[in-house]
C-alpha cells in the first residue's frame, strides 16, 4: 500500500479515537488487506511519518485516497462517471453511471471471482481475460497456480482505480495486463493459443458486440479443443428487459461450437 485509503466507517473510528482522547488507534488503511496502527492527534493523525488531515465533510459508499496534499474520492468522469465502492466484504467494487459491475449483496466480490475461477480450474493454463475490470479473475487465476493471464481492460479511468485498489493485482508475475478493447485485438490472437476463457463482459445494453455470435466465433478460435470458457450473464428479469440473454448466449456459443452449462449467474462452455 503506498498510501492510506478511507472510507466512513474508518474515518469515523478516527474522529471517534480523537473525541476520546487516545494517543493511538489500531485500523485498517487499505480495505481491510491488513491492520495498522495510527498516532491520534487533535488536528490530524499520522501514520509512518506523515501527517493527515481529518476530513470536513466523508461520504457514505466512497473510497477517499490520498493525493499528496488532500483526500479525494476515488473517481473519475470521462465519458461516464467511474467510481471505486467500498464493501462490507473489504475488497471493493465498482460503478460506472451508478451501475455496479460486481455482485457484493450476498457474497464478497472477491470471493465471486475465485468461485467462478475454479470452475475453469486455471492451474497450469494459459487463460485469456477479456474484460479485466478491477482483476479479481486475474488475481485468482494466478493464485489458482495458472501459467500466464492475459487481460484487457479498454477503459483508461478503470485501470487507473486498479493503481489505487490494493486488491487488484499489478502487471507482471504471470499477468499481462493490456489496456486496449478485445473486441479488436481478439482477431489478431493466435488460433488455440489459450486453455482457458474468463469472460465479464459489460451488461448487453453498454456493449452488445462482446455478445455477437461474431465475437463468440473468435472467442472459440483462438481457445483449443476441450478448453473451458466462463461467460458471465448476470440474470436479467424477462419481464422488464423484454429478453432471454442468458438462453440467447447460450444458443449462439453452441452454433459456434461449445458445449453450453447455466452454471450460477452465468454459463460454462467446453469448447468442442
């Protein structure tokens, strides 16, 4: 952690730790990735050898990090708003236009990424990563003892909350993180050049060209026969969206050839 994270729960501990009186406070500063201990004071507190200021005004659902002379929030607006969540799991989520990428009501969103992880069991594999997001797969991917991650993120404002995430893991050590689209650098990969397929892709209505049958068509070129993909869905309600995309998915991935299996909020493939 090369600086301290804050959120409303820690940074009322520390308003609390003041109010007290107390010479000291044992928190955490980075999401609940370890503990530290913290020198409380009346104007500010420190930590390793830097004052900070208490913040005027702490958000709820906001990761504030440091910039070098204040707290911010961890956000960002270029052509949508892209902010960093905190969870009550630690390992935070995010959101984009208000819209939450990774599931946390139930489960952490860490925890959600080793269990689909495990189902393409990585361990030796080389896996192909396509919408890379905060890297949960990826990191569990490495963790589960895969030979290399490759992983592409095209949103520059994602990959910088990975800088200040210390959950996400960094390039290199097995993982080539690539900031670019793979829906055009998914052509240019080698024919069974991966064993393995994690796919994430944005919800159908913000990026439908990651659900053509085109797209699945390369997704199966460049994965070798038997190699396993993962293809996120989600469980959109027929009802309110007027279509079956999980059914729809599935029935493309078999015209392209894999074997298709709903599995949770998603469907598992065996290339054929």
């Amino acid at each position: 952690m090369l600086t301290p994270l804050l959120t409303l729960i820690q940074h009322d501990a520390l308003q609390s730790a003041r109010d007290q009186s107390l010479a000291t406070l044992d928190c955490t500063l980075d999401l609940d990735r370890s503990r530290t201990t913290v020198t409380i004071g009346a104007s500010h507190w420190s930590w390793r050898g830097n004052d900070y200021p208490y913040l005027m005004r702490c958000k709820d659902r906001t990761v504030y990090y440091w910039t070098g002379e204040d707290f911010a929030p961890a956000q960002r607006y270029g052509n949508a708003l892209i902010k960093l969540i905190p969870t009550s799991w630690g390992a935070p989520t995010f959101e984009i236009d208000g819209i939450k990428m990774l599931p946390t009501a139930q489960v952490s969103p860490y925890a959600d990424a080793a269990r689909k992880v495990d189902l393409i069991a990585p361990r030796g594999k080389r896996v192909l990563d396509t919408c890379g997001g905060l890297g949960y797969f990826a990191d569990c991917c490495l963790k589960g003892g895969a030979r290399e991650v490759r992983s592409f993120e095209k949103n520059a404002d994602v990959l910088w909350l990975r800088g200040i995430n210390p959950w996400s893991p960094q390039p290199g050590d097995g993982l080539d993180l690539r900031h670019a689209d793979i829906a055009l650098e998914l052509p240019q990969l080698p024919d069974g050049s991966f064993d393995a397929v994690l796919h994430d892709p944005p919800r159908f209505g913000i990026a439908g060209e990651l659900y053509s049958e085109d797209f699945y068509r390369q997704l199966a070129r460049v994965l070798r026969p038997g190699g396993v993909l993962f293809h996120y869905t989600g469980s959109p309600n027929k009802l309110t969206s007027g279509r079956d995309v999980p059914s729809e998915v599935s029935q493309r991935l078999r015209r392209v050839g894999f074997t298709v299996t709903p599995n949770g909020d998603g469907l598992l493939a065996i290339r054929r």
